[in-house]
C-alpha cells in the first residue's frame, strides 16, 4: 500500500499501476477471507459436536429413549 500512496501522488499517469495494485491486494484479500470462512466451519463443526457430546452426557435416560425408538 505505500507503493500505492507513492504512486497517487504522480496523479494520472500512474492510474492503471494504482488499479494492478488494489486488484492484486483484492485478490490476496479474497483469499485470505476464504482460508477464514472454511476455518470457521470447521470449528463451528467442532463445537457442535462438543455441544452434542456434552448434551448426551448430561442427558443419558434421552439418549437411551432414542435409541429404543429407533428400533
């Protein structure tokens, strides 16, 4: 980005660098949200499976109910 600032301040002549610049920057950033979001599914995934485990072992008599009405 300091590239960028040097940059705007030749004015005109460097629009299509400033544009290069933010694209790549754009790009770099996508990434990086993507690599996020999977990380984040991922642990929401994990703590819904803690929250079952936790829930089946406070809830042991639910557990065997369901598993009797699943016969």
């Amino acid at each position: 980005m300091i590239e960028y600032v040097a940059l705007s301040q030749l004015g005109d002549t460097s629009l299509e660098a400033r544009k290069d610049i933010l694209e790549l920057q754009r790009e770099v950033l996508q990434e990086k949200l993507e690599f996020i979001q999977q990380t984040l599914a991922r642990i929401d995934i994990k703590i819904e499976n803690y929250r079952t485990d936790i829930y089946q072992k406070n809830h042991p008599l639910q557990n065997q109910k369901q598993e009797e009405a699943d016969l």
